[in-house]
C-alpha cells in the first residue's frame, strides 16, 4: 500500500485532543458481586456450584481455588454507547492509558483488556504458536475473544508463578542475575531459529511495531484515536527498506533476506522468575502482543538502546544492569549490533514531512 502526502495545511495529531476507547479502557470489566463480572459488550462470567448444568450460552469453566468458573455470552449484548455495568475499581490490578487494562477475575485468573483494531493479531493466537514452536515459558491461555463493538480483545489467563525480574532484582547475586540473562538469551535464540519472508506476526498478519522506525499508519488529521496501535502491513525485505527509505532517508544496516521472530519487549517487568529449590529460573515471559518476525540487526540493538530495559533503579548504572548484561550475552549469541545506527535513526533523522503510512486492511 503507498504512502499518502497530507496537505501542507494538515494539523499535526499531537496537536489535535485525542478521543478515549469508547467505552474508555478501565470500563472494560465491571464486577456486578462478589463472584460475577460483566466483561465488555459480549460476556458474563461467575462462580457456579458443582451441581450446576452447563448452560446453552456457556463458552468455557476453569476451576480455581475457590470453586469452578464459567464464561457465557451476553444476550443482548451491550451497545457500544452503553453504560458499562458494575464496577470497575474492583481488582483492577492494571490501567495504562487509554489502551489497556487487567484484573483479577478469580484467585488465580487474570483477564487483560486490550485496545483492537481490525488486522490486529490476538496476544493469545502468538502464544499458542510460541507453545507449539519453542520451549519458552509462556502464560497458559484460557479463553481469548474480541469485541468489536468495544473496539477490544479480551484473554483469560492463568497467573504466572514467580514475581517479575525487576521484583526479584535485588534478591539475585551476580551470578544469578547474569544465569538468567543467559536463560534469556537462549530463548532469544531459539525463537530466532524460526525464519519467515516477510515481516509479519506468528500467524502472518500486520505487525505492531515502532512508527519512529517506520511511520505511523495512524493519519495525523483529524478523527485519529491515540488509543489504535501501530498496526503495520506485511512486508518483504524489499519493501522493508523502501519503507525505511522513504520515511527516514535510508536503508536499514544491513541487507536481509529474511526476518527471524522476536518476542519484541523483553523488559523486566514482562521476564517472571521463581525459585525451585534454590536456585532461580524464567517461569515466565508475558506480553506477547508485539512480536513477530523482524530484522535479526534490530533485536539486540533495541536490547542495548530502549528505556524499557531498565530496572526500577535509583542508580543509572544499577537500572541498566539488566540490559548490559542481555546485550552482552546476546553478542555471544552471534546477534549484530547497531545501537548507534538504530539511535541515529530515532533521535537525529527527522520523520519526512506530512507522510503518514495508511494501516493494514482487517
């Protein structure tokens, strides 16, 4: 799909006030009890008694410690001008902007609320490959479904074991912090053994990936929504670097003739760990709604040049300790580097002016 040029007269979007999710994102889940939660437009869930038949609109149960759950649809379901029922205060452990949300819908299940547009691959389709494909510890999936008159995806997910790497920071010595990182650099490697030809998600859609790199597909006029992701289209390499040539005026560090998959934030907060019989582990790695297949050049770079790498540290040589020694490790790997180049592209070439990048089509 080619690029447009807006008018010159067009008004940048930053300078436009942005549109909420409509219901807003912390509306997402309403509890209507103590064991009974609305869920966006289309579902109910709640507690249900061991002699209780399954009902004609039951999707799916689990059973938790408390008892057994089941999800069921709505009917009617909720309009998208609708007053989200319940309240939503309730074990929301989780409200970043405009764009997600989670809670706690029974002891050991998490239900995350995410912004959705059409083309948008489901986190719970990219974990399910990740399953099938690698030996990486993922979280186990119960239920995921979208909501389009919401304009969201739902997933109900078991909680992970363990406590986040920036928790568990402090309790590591050295050598465990650096085993690890060298835990992680191997699941690095493993999924990139998984090549594709084109630059795309697990199930071979449009990938969420940085519109600094290459471009927004949100149109900076009017109307636009801060809370839609950066949905970009499949590409070959080719286009690829035509894209980058185009929208920064050049070419990425090196030629590929193919992408390698990428789990896309491997921050502190998404990396669990857990301690079995004494001795520390990855028990987890969340948040798989950004990875896909991308330039094997980019995947150590961004290790060594992104804020999100860094620990909740006082100290700037303490809160950079995770992606110093993941940098280094990934080296070891045999993954290239090209921090100044990928810095360089982000903070001195300028975007070209009045070029925005149409989004993928569902």
């Amino acid at each position: 799909m080619a690029p447009k040029i807006l008018p010159r007269g067009a008004i940048p979007k930053f300078l436009i006030p942005q549109p909420q999710m409509t219901p807003p994102s912390e509306y997402g889940i309403g509890s209507l009890g103590p064991d009974s939660w609305s869920m966006g437009s289309s579902m109910l869930c709640e507690k249900v008694g061991q002699s209780t038949a399954a009902a004609a609109d039951e999707i799916t149960t689990w059973k938790d410690t408390d008892g057994t759950w089941r999800l069921r649809r709505r009917d009617p379901p909720l309009t998208a001008t609708s007053t989200p029922p319940g309240d939503s205060d309730v074990n929301r452990t989780y409200f970043c902007g405009n764009a997600a949300a989670m809670w706690l819908i029974s002891p050991n299940v998490l239900c995350k609320v995410k912004g959705w547009i059409p083309g948008v691959a489901l986190e719970a389709e990219t974990i399910k490959w990740v399953t099938q494909n690698t030996n990486i510890p993922v979280p186990n999936v119960i239920y995921s479904w979208i909501d389009p008159a919401w304009h969201r995806s739902f997933c109900l997910m078991y909680v992970v074991p363990g406590k986040t790497l920036d928790e568990a920071w402090s309790e590591l010595s050295k050598e465990e912090r650096t085993a690890i990182a060298s835990e992680v650099a191997t699941y690095v490697t493993e999924a990139a053994q998984h090549i594709s030809p084109t630059i795309s998600t697990a199930v071979k859609t449009g990938i969420l990936f940085h519109g600094w790199i290459l471009g927004s597909p949100k149109p900076e006029m009017a109307g636009a929504t801060d809370w839609q992701p950066d949905l970009q289209t499949v590409m070959t390499p080719e286009q690829f670097d035509e894209r980058l040539l185009l929208i920064k005026g050049r070419k990425g560090p090196e030629e590929v003739d193919h992408f390698v998959f990428f789990h896309g934030d491997l921050a502190p907060c998404n990396i669990f760990v857990d301690k079995d019989n004494d001795k520390w582990h990855v028990s987890s790695i969340i948040d798989w709604e950004t990875a896909g297949f991308l330039p094997k050049w980019y995947i150590r770079s961004i290790v060594g040049l992104s804020p999100a790498y860094l620990l909740n540290q006082k100290d700037l040589e303490e809160a950079s300790a995770w992606s110093f020694e993941l940098f280094r490790l990934l080296g070891e790997h045999g993954f290239p580097e090209y921090r100044k180049w990928l810095y360089d592209l982000r903070f001195n070439t300028r975007m070209k002016p009045h070029v925005y990048v149409p989004r993928a089509s569902g």
